[in-house]
C-alpha cells in the first residue's frame, strides 16, 4: 500500500473520530451517566483514533528514516 494513501485513510479516520467523540461525549454531559452503550462507544472511538494516530506517527517516522519518496512529491 502506497504510504500516502494509508496516511490519507488514518487522517479521515481520526477526523471522524474527533467528531464523533465529540458527539458521544456531549451525549454524556447532558444525557443519562447510566448509559453503558454511550461509554463502550466512547472508548471505541478513542481505541480507533489511538491506533490512527500511532499509524500515522510510525509512517511518519518510516517515510523520514528511508528517505522515501512518492511520484507525488517530486
């Protein structure tokens, strides 16, 4: 998988993330504390953009040590 696409997928992910976490959590400020669906999701969307975040830090990291470079970057 060409690394520029995998970045492009792991940014629309966390942004997604940061929406809906964003909902989720206003959902548990003002709605019912009891709610355990609302919590299970909460930590869901923070495992995905956990694990976006870190994909995209390791790419990062692969792309700076081996000096690669894409046909779009020329």
């Amino acid at each position: 998988m060409n690394l520029k696409t995998l970045n492009k997928i792991c940014f629309t992910i966390c942004i997604v993330c940061i929406v809906v976490g964003i909902v989720l959590g206003l959902a548990l400020i003002w709605g019912s504390h009891d709610d355990e669906v609302m919590w299970k999701g909460l930590g869901t969307v923070a495992v995905l953009f956990t694990g976006s975040t870190l994909t995209l830090a390791v790419s990062k990291a692969f792309i700076q040590k081996s000096g690669f470079k894409s046909h779009d970057d020329a």
